[in-house]
C-alpha cells in the first residue's frame, strides 16, 4: 500500500479515507472493553467517526499525520550550513530581523518573534540558549539524504523553519501559558498526577517515561484543572529542550500503555488538546527522537498505528517499535534508568531527573 501524499504537502481527506480502507481490510479488530464497559470501535473507520465526535472541530487524524509523518524536518537545495554553532546563532537572529521587516508592527507574525511566552529564565537560561537549541537540532546526521561540504555542518535554515513553527505555536497559546508563571511549583499538582519520569539510558539518550497504570486518571479527569495538566506540558517540554543529554543525543519515548481502551484513551484529556500537545513535543521541540518503544499496545492502537505509517517517513517508521515484553526494555536503555516501578519492571530508579531538581 502506497500514500502518494509528499511529507510536504498536506494530506487529502480523500487519501485519509483510502487509506483508512485499505487499513480495515487488513486488520481484525476486537470489542475489547474498556473500564467503563463500553465497547472499543472494531474498525479504524469507527474509530475516526468516534474521535470527530469528541474533537471540537479539530481534525484530529489531519494533524496527527502532520506531525508524526515527518517529525525530523528535512534538507532543502538551497539551505544554508554553517560550520559552528554560534555562526548558526547569529545567522538565524539574522532571518529574524529580516522577516520582521516585511511585517506590520502589530501583527501576529511580527510580535511572535518577541517570545513573549518563553519561559527560558525559569531554566536559568536565556534566548540565546533557545536559539542554540535549534541550530544543535538542525545538526547534519549521518542518515540525512543531502550531503554538505561543511565539516560539522548546522543547517540554519531547517532550523529557522523549526523555530519559527515554535514561536507561532507559543505565541498562539501564549495566554494560558503567562496566566501565571510558569515554576515547578505552579505545575506540581499535574506533575504528580501524570507520574511521568525522565532519565538517561545507557547510551546517553534522554529518556521520557510514560507508565499508563501511574497516572492518577481520577486526578486528571476531575481534580487538576486542564489548563495546568496542559501548562505542565509546556514546562516539561521546555526542561528536555533545554537538557544537554536531549540536545547533544537524542530523547527516546518509552511508553506503557497497559492494554488502554480506546474511549478511555481519547477521553483523558479533550482530543484537541492532545493533538496540539503533539504538535508541540513531537512536531516542535527541538530535540531529535530517537526512538519510540510502546508496550502492552491494545488492538485498536496497533490499527492506528498502521494507518499513521502509511503516512510516515522512512526515518520515522525505523525509529517505532512495539514491543511484546518488558526485558526487552532492560536491552535497550539499562536497568539503571528504569523507574521504579515501571509496567510489568521493579526498577532501580526511585528519583528521576525532575524530581531530583525540583521537589526533593
């Protein structure tokens, strides 16, 4: 089965919807029942019907498959290198200036450039720092298709594009962001609600944790207010794009999602809300995936996941992988940074980095 769709363009509803098809006449789906005794959609066709119900207008799949498809960026014929970092600072501050002239001072497009929502001095750092964090995305891998003449090659232009989808994503939530400051006090409730963790594998890579059976889905649903479970997210992507381990190797998401049901899945927190924290942790940070590890994956999230793949990158679909046991997680990351606990693991990890920092 082939998408024609290029990662550049955006999809079709008509290539969503024959994709879908196609998806449903490979798959057997189950009626597993979630908690609550509903009944999981048997088809991927069901199951988009269900999510544009509870979306608010959102389209959800359109946007799940912009940002998973091609979350890296890519290299265009006429991008710029440059050979160090601080050559890519001052370059990039340089398109800045340069877009701004062409705006009117009151518009949107010029203003996002302000970084009004920014939270970079709760981290102690400052834009200078966010700027290097982008140009070190946009560093040259040795499995990028274009080549450069450049030593050590930073692509400024990629990273401009990245940077310049953050400052719109932040400037357009920037509300909710500045309600109050953004410190790890004013989030701590959410932290503690969603028990996500973060630590280094063995291979250096930040690891972020996310372990279905330690979120308090009670505390989530009715106790911490939506806009702090989503502030929270901001905060914990801001601390991975500011960690050097994520910048200089690479995050890996790590998630066990204990045979979740579809309805319980999609109701946690409103879709829309979900897709645009999406955009921003996969679609947005800077910060190179290097992997995705799922474990315990009901039937209905296998389906969605290969309709999302038909849609997908080479790069990304290399880069998922579900597994069937938890040991094998043990392979590939170390004992020493599993939480305890995690899944089915004991673990060795008591404190992760975020609570070392902030709340011990």
């Amino acid at each position: 089965i082939l998408i024609t769709a290029t990662m550049t363009s955006e999809v079709s509803n008509k290539e969503i919807d024959e994709a879908v098809e196609a998806v449903d006449k490979m798959s057997v789906g189950t009626a597993a029942s979630t908690d609550d005794g509903k009944k999981d959609p048997k088809t991927v066709k069901d199951m988009l019907s269900a999510m544009n119900k509870h979306s608010d207008g959102t389209n959800v799949m359109k946007e799940s498959i912009k940002t998973f498809s091609n979350p890296f960026g890519s290299d265009k014929k006429d991008d710029i290198f440059v050979a160090t970092k601080a050559e890519g600072i001052a370059m990039m501050k340089e398109m800045m200036a340069a877009d701004r002239e062409k705006r009117k001072e009151d518009s949107k497009k010029y203003k996002r450039w302000d970084f009004r929502a920014s939270p970079h001095e709760q981290f102690g750092m400052t834009l200078d720092d966010t700027y290097a964090a982008f140009i070190q995305w946009a560093i040259k891998e040795d499995d990028d298709n274009e080549s450069s003449d450049v030593e050590v090659a930073f692509n400024v232009s990629k990273a401009y594009r990245r940077i310049e989808s953050y400052a719109d994503w932040m400037d357009e939530n920037a509300e909710e962001i500045l309600a109050t400051p953004l410190t790890p006090d004013s989030i701590k409730d959410a932290w503690a609600a969603w028990g996500m963790k973060s630590s280094y594998d063995k291979h250096g890579h930040f690891v972020w944790w996310l372990d279905f059976k330690q979120l308090d889905r009670d505390a989530i649903k009715n106790k911490v207010p939506l806009t702090d479970s989503f502030r929270y997210m901001v905060w914990y992507a801001h601390f991975v794009m500011y960690n050097e381990n994520a910048q200089n190797n690479g995050m890996v998401f790590i998630e066990a999602v204990a045979h979740v049901g579809f309805i319980e899945s999609m109701t946690l927190v409103p879709m829309k809300l979900g897709v645009k924290l999406d955009r921003l942790t996969i679609g947005i940070l800077p910060i190179k995936m290097k992997a995705l590890y799922i474990l315990e994956t009901p039937t209905w999230m296998s389906m969605m996941s290969k309709l999302m793949s038909l849609f997908m990158s080479k790069k990304m679909k290399e880069r998922m992988h579900v597994l069937d046991e938890f040991t094998e997680i043990e392979e590939v990351a170390g004992k020493e940074c599993i939480p305890t606990p995690f899944g089915k693991l004991e673990g060795t990890m008591a404190v992760d980095l975020v609570e070392a920092k902030y709340y011990s």
